[in-house]
C-alpha cells in the first residue's frame, strides 16, 4: 500500500484535488480534521494548551472556544506556530495508527494525507511520495479573497508565513499544476492518480491493466 501525501501553499488548492481522488474510492486522512478533533477529545492536548495558553480561550463550560482560539492564532503567528508544536506530534501518532490500520486490511492500494506542512512538520519521512499542488501566487491571492472575504494584505501575509512554494515544488515527487480550469485539474490528477496506481501494483507484483 503506497501512503501518499497531498500539499501545496495557501490557496494552491489541495481541498479541489482531493475532491477529484476522493470519487476513486480511496480513503484520505485530513491532518487539519484530526488536528481540530484532537484539540476536543485528547486529554493530552487539552493539558498542554491549558497550560501554555492563556484561560481567554475556554468558554464558560471550560471547554476550548474553537472560534476565540482560531482569533487569536489568526492574529499571532508565534501562538499559531506555539499551537502547531503541541498538536503536531499527537497528529503524526494518530497517522501512524491509520497507515497501520489500513495496512492490516489490506484494502486499499493508495492511502492519502492531505496537511499543509507535510515538510515542515518532517511528515514526509512517514510518506512514500508527495504530491505538491501548485499555482501562481497571483491566482491563490483571488482565490483566497474569494474564498475567506479576506483583505489582499492578510493573503500575502499569510502566504510570507509559509514555506515558499517554490521550495515545495523542488522537494515533491510528483507536482499537480492548477493554474486551468476544472476539467484542467481533473486531467491533471487522474494523470498522477494512474501513475500510482500503476507504482502501487508494480511494489505489489500485481499485474496493470
């Protein structure tokens, strides 16, 4: 079973391609889901923020505030990046214990992840390939404004937090360019998908057809 990782900058559009291989059948882990599940129902997690972070997150119940925490790590990359460091590994463990999982069913040839900082989070040593999702900065800037209702400053600021694209690019095993249309992209990642997909059966000694 080959474990492939999806990424790309802001905007670039991992949720559209991962919406085209989702109609393949095969399962896909989302890292920003598992991360947001953890931070509820992860005694661990839930300590290690109480303690770092300040009590103006919790809501009445005591329970963390999703949309007071996601304000102030908007605002504040250093809390953000504060914030990352605590879920980050309990991700990466929960991961492993999928790729295990499905592995022992042997059910699927392909398992994806899809999360924005597969390299920065040293993810990728978990992976078999890459793929990068790439685009012109100019479009991801519309794309994010469009989609968030947000200010041109706050993309690019956003954008100058990340890793450069361009890094990515260099690092990935296979790159999806999305700078076309839909039907574009659909080409593009049936291409890639085919091309595992005939990786996966070789590494299996099954036969293509």
């Amino acid at each position: 079973m080959l474990k492939v990782g999806i990424t790309g900058g802001i905007g670039s559009g991992k949720s559209a391609v991962c919406k085209i291989i989702e109609k393949f059948g095969n399962p896909i882990l989302y890292a920003d889901d598992i991360a947001k599940e953890l931070l509820f129902t992860n005694d661990a997690v839930k300590k290690r923020i109480r303690y770092e972070f300040d009590e103006d997150i919790y809501d009445e119940k005591g329970s963390i505030d999703k949309k007071k925490l996601a304000k102030l790590i908007f605002f504040d990359s250093k809390l953000k990046t504060k914030l990352e460091n605590i879920v980050h590994p309990f991700v990466i463990d929960y991961v492993k214990k999928q790729f295990k999982k499905f592995e022992s069913s042997n059910e699927y040839k392909i398992i994806f992840l899809e999360a924005a900082l597969i390299y920065e989070s040293g993810v990728d040593e978990l992976l078999d390939y890459v793929v990068v999702v790439n685009a012109d900065q100019e479009r991801c800037i519309n794309r994010v404004i469009e989609r968030d209702k947000t200010s041109r400053d706050d993309v690019l600021g956003r954008i100058n937090a990340q890793m450069d694209p361009k890094q990515k690019v260099e690092m990935a095993d296979f790159v999806i360019h999305n700078n076309g249309d839909i039907n574009s992209l659909n080409t593009n990642v049936e291409f890639i998908y085919k091309l595992l997909l005939k990786i996966s059966e070789t590494q299996n000694g099954l036969k293509s057809t």
